[in-house]
C-alpha cells in the first residue's frame, strides 16, 4: 500500500532512494547510546539498519497530500543532476521521482502547494529541474511554502556558517533561489494555516527554521516531522541528536515535545527519511518513548 486516508486527507508515499547513506550510527548519530542499537537490532534491520555492514539506512520520501481539493507536497528530496560536491552521495542523480509522481496521478502542473520542512540539500531539489543550462521551478502552478527562518539562514549573502559545513553548497542557489524569482514562495514565520486540517508550526532545533506540519481531520491526527528525527532509534533515546542538528540542545527540546504530542493525541509520526513502514504511532514509555505500532504503508523491498 502506498496511499493511507486519515480523515479527508489522503497521504501517499513517493519514494526517490532508499538505501545506505554512508554513515554508521556513532557517526550519525554521536550521542546515541552504542547498546541501544545493539539491542534493537532485530528490528531495525534492514530496513533502519545494514547488519553487515552497520551503515544505517534512509529513505529519500516526499509525501503526497490531497487536501480540500488541493494537491500538496511535503519536502521534494533530492533531485536530479544536482551539482553536490560535499554531499556525494547525493551529486548528479538521475532518478524517476517525476515519474513515480505519474503513477500517483500528479503532473507537475497539478501540484498547488509545496512545503519544505527546512532547506538541507535532500529536502529541496526538486523544487527546481534543469531546463537547458538554468533551473527553473518543477511545479510552475505551486506556491512554495519556506520557513522564513530557514530561508535566511540558508542564504550565502547573509553569511552565516552552518554546522553542515559546506554540505548544503549550491543547494540555495539551484533549488531555492529559482522559485523565490520566479515570484512563486511564500515565506512564512511562527505558523501558517493551510486549510481546515492543515497547519505548519515552526519547530527549531535541527535547522533554524525547521517546521512540522500538524493534521487533524475527522477523528485522525499525524504530525510530518522532517528531520526532527531519522531513526526510530530517537524514539526510543529522544534526547539522540543527529550530527546534522545546528542546534543541539533546541533540538532534543522540540523532539520531547512533539514526541508527546504525538504519543498524547494518538497521532502518526511521519518523518521524512524513514525506510519500513514509513511513520509509527508512539506511547510514552517512563522519560522516553514506545513505538506502538506501524503505518500500513508497504515496505521498499530494493534499494536504490
């Protein structure tokens, strides 16, 4: 199953990559307890986790919504032809999103609404497709909705030094910038309501500008998470960083909180990187939290 309803809101699953990122969980993920994988790793492999090799695995995912007759995409991965030179595994791919995008029904003119939980390099690059020698918007009906945070941070001509270092190299003037010329972003601050069900809610911590997008439709709750975590390991260690956080200690704070208010309102925890099922229901378990049960969205069987 690629397509869940909850409520009036159908979610479908777009997969981009799944597979190994290149990093093992004490690099990934420096503050996380070695045992807590040891422990877990029945479960998380394969699809969290190599147990050969320990590399952990990702998925690269945008989450198709249709909302009150409105197409909507939350985070646009990667993109093709992208020049990375500090993010390798990410450089020059050549994959069928646009693709995988058919089959669920959607052109790129069908798409009214594009959400960017934040602006690192695997969330943003299909904002912009290469159009002979420029890149240009891939959804050119779409209003693209950028964490003003993110969005000024992210700039190079505010010269700010990120803890990614020069990981996020050409990512704001290839996927970001072409969008906010082409008139066509919204830049947006503390919280925006897109519609009854709908609502974005800044959550920093892993970026400045890092937002979730909370649902609430019918008796249903899901809370889309970005990178407030990339493993179901943080569920269980929420105070388990990711090297990548700019923020360490906003970071942990923001994940406790919506890990409770996910866990509370009995709503789907969807980050955007996780393999398997794709999004889990949580319980609070003593300071920490439970996966209490998986979305039913089918597993990626190959990698790539």
């Amino acid at each position: 199953m690629d397509t869940i309803v909850l409520g009036d809101i159908t979610i479908t699953r777009i997969r981009e990559y799944f597979g190994p990122v290149e990093m093992t969980p004490d690099t990934f993920f420096p503050d996380s307890p070695k045992e807590v994988w040891d422990d877990n790793e029945p479960w998380l492999a394969p699809h969290f986790l190599d147990a050969g090799t320990r590399i952990v695995n990702s998925a690269i995912q945008t989450w198709l919504l249709r909302s009150e007759g409105k197409t909507i995409l939350v985070d646009t991965g990667v993109g093709n032809h992208k020049e990375r030179p500090y993010s390798p595994v990410w450089s020059h791919l050549d994959t069928d999103f646009l693709a995988g995008l058919a089959r669920a029904g959607v052109a790129p003119e069908d798409v009214d609404i594009v959400i960017n939980t934040h602006l690192h390099v695997d969330h943003v690059g299909w904002n912009t497709y290469l159009d002979g020698r420029n890149w240009v918007p891939t959804f050119p009906r779409a209003t693209y909705l950028l964490p003003k945070d993110d969005f000024d941070f992210w700039n190079p001509a505010n010269g700010h030094t990120p803890l990614l270092g020069r990981g996020n190299q050409n990512v704001f003037e290839d996927s970001v910038a072409p969008v906010h010329a082409a008139g066509q972003t919204l830049l947006w601050e503390n919280s925006h309501r897109i519609d009854a069900g709908l609502r974005l809610d800044a959550a920093p911590g892993h970026t400045p500008g890092s937002c979730v997008l909370t649902l609430e439709s019918g008796p249903d709750r899901a809370v889309f998470v970005g990178d407030m975590l990339h493993s179901p390991v943080q569920i269980l260690e929420p105070d388990t960083n990711s090297c990548f956080c700019e923020d360490p200690a906003g970071a942990r704070a923001t994940r406790r909180k919506v890990l409770g208010w996910a866990a509370d309102h009995n709503a789907l925890l969807i980050p955007a990187h996780l393999g398997g099922h794709g999004a889990a229901e949580v319980a609070r378990d003593g300071d920490t939290f439970a996966v209490k049960g998986w979305a039913p969205f089918a597993p990626y069987t190959e990698q790539g």
